[in-house]
C-alpha cells in the first residue's frame, strides 16, 4: 500500500509528454499576457495594420479599382495581414533578445520545466498573435466592403495562411535573434519586409510594375500569398499561388529551424 501511494504522489518527470503540454501551455500564457501588456508589440500586431489597410484604401483603393476593375481591398487585406505577421514576429524577436540579456532565459532553464517548453510555447503564442492579429484586419476589411465568397472552408484557409507564412517567417527572425547580441539586426529585418510589400501584388496590380521586374514581384513570397488568399476570398487561380507559398514557408522552417532550436537552446544556457 506504501508504494502505491508513493507512486500516485510522486511527481511526473519534467521531461514527459504530459509536462511538455502542461508547461508550454503555462508558458504560452505568459508570453502572450507580456505581448499583451507591451505596446510596441500591440502596435506592431494591430494598431498599425488596420491603420494601414485605412491608409490604402483611402489613397490608392480608388485608382487600383479604376484601373482594374476591381475592388482593391482583396490584395490590400491580405497584404496587410501578413504584414501584419510578420511585423509581430519582428516585435516578439526583439523581446526574446531583451530576455535572453536579461537572464530570464536562463533561468527557466535551471527549472523543472520540459526543456522544449520554453520554443514550443513561442510557436504556439506567435501563431495565436498572427491569428488574432488577422482577424482584426479582416473585421476592419469588413467594414471597408471586403467579403468572403468562397464559402466557409475557403475563408478558413484564408485565416490560416498568414498564419503558417508568420510562423515561417518568425523562424527565420528567431534565428537571428538567438543569433545575435544587437536588437538593431533583428529590427533591420523590417526593411526586408518593407520591399516585399511594396513590391507585392497586394500593394499594386501585377502590371503596374516595369515588365523586367514582373517575375520577380510575381513569385516573391508575399506575392504568391497573397494571390493565393485573394483567390480563397474572391476570385482567382488559388492551387499555384498557395503551392509556392507552402513551398515558401516550407524552405524557410528547413532552413533556419535547427538554427533556431540550437541558438535558443545556446541562449538559455547562458
């Protein structure tokens, strides 16, 4: 009867699978009450999107729907969701730098916490924050005229790509940020999200742009999701532009996953 007891009391060994869900899920909460409360990140995640698809819609929406025929709004939302994702995971890789300076990294490593908890927690929270951050674009998108007319399962998939590409993309800022002592490198990555809109379908029609540089902007990542999110809600081809962008987001996690789980590995040892 002793041992019995002692063995229903006994605590779970902190490398189990049960403690790896139970504590990603008690770390997963912290990280997102702390993006909650930091209002760089909350900034980055949905102020500045919906302010932007404002911004485009006022200026260039008009002239993209007389030039085309069609309503600008089905790039343009798409567009700023995932820029959107991408900008969050930007804000949330230069607050995984300040917590491995401080030393809190280190000190979730020294407890009797699964030791995949603390990277799991980080994926499971950025693709909460990409899909909240997503659907206050698109409320803001309805109230401007956007629609779904693909049906429900279409406009589901339409709120998991910015999702999976903001996963993707936070792999590579993840690598950087383990990777690095200066905030300023991973803030940098902004540029490079910068020239992707801007040269993106989302932004202007395909044919808007010089005819040299067309099949560049037509196959660049946020291009081709954007294709492929437009399809899901309105109309267009959508197995091409969502194939490339798996493809995409499929070279980036083989790419910099293991860089990733090695630096943060490396930064809680600290």
């Amino acid at each position: 009867m002793m041992t019995l007891f002692a063995a229903r009391t006994a605590p779970e060994p902190e490398n189990s699978p049960r403690a790896l869900v139970r504590h990603t899920a008690i770390q997963t909460e912290r990280l997102l009450v702390r993006w909650a409360r930091n209002p760089i990140t909350l900034l980055e995640t949905l102020l500045i999107p919906c302010l932007l698809l404002l911004m485009l819609d006022i200026v260039v929406g008009g002239q993209i729907q007389r030039f085309t025929g069609e309503d600008a709004l089905y790039g343009s939302v798409p567009m700023v969701a995932i820029v959107g994702a991408l900008s969050g995971a930007v804000a949330g890789g230069v607050l995984l730098g300040r917590e491995r300076d401080s030393g809190l990294l280190a000190r979730f490593w020294v407890l009797p916490v699964h030791r995949a908890s603390g990277l799991a927690a980080r994926i499971l929270a950025e693709g909460c924050r990409i899909f909240l951050g997503t659907i206050a674009v698109v409320l803001v998108g309805f109230v401007l005229g956007f629609r779904f007319h693909q049906g429900p399962v279409a406009a589901l998939v339409f709120l998991v790509v910015p999702v999976v590409f903001g996963l993707a993309f936070a792999t590579i800022v993840t690598a950087v940020a383990v990777y690095t002592a200066k905030a300023t490198l991973v803030e940098g990555i902004t540029i490079i999200t910068s020239l992707m809109m801007f040269f993106s379908t989302g932004f202007v029609p395909l044919v808007a742009f010089p005819t040299w540089i067309q099949p560049v902007v037509r196959n660049q990542p946020m291009s081709v999701a954007v294709d492929a999110m437009r399809g899901l809600a309105d109309s267009g081809p959508v197995a091409r532009p969502l194939t490339l962008t798996l493809i995409w987001c499929a070279g980036a996690v083989v790419l910099f996953a293991i860089p990733a789980a090695i630096g943060f590995r490396r930064a809680s040892r600290r």
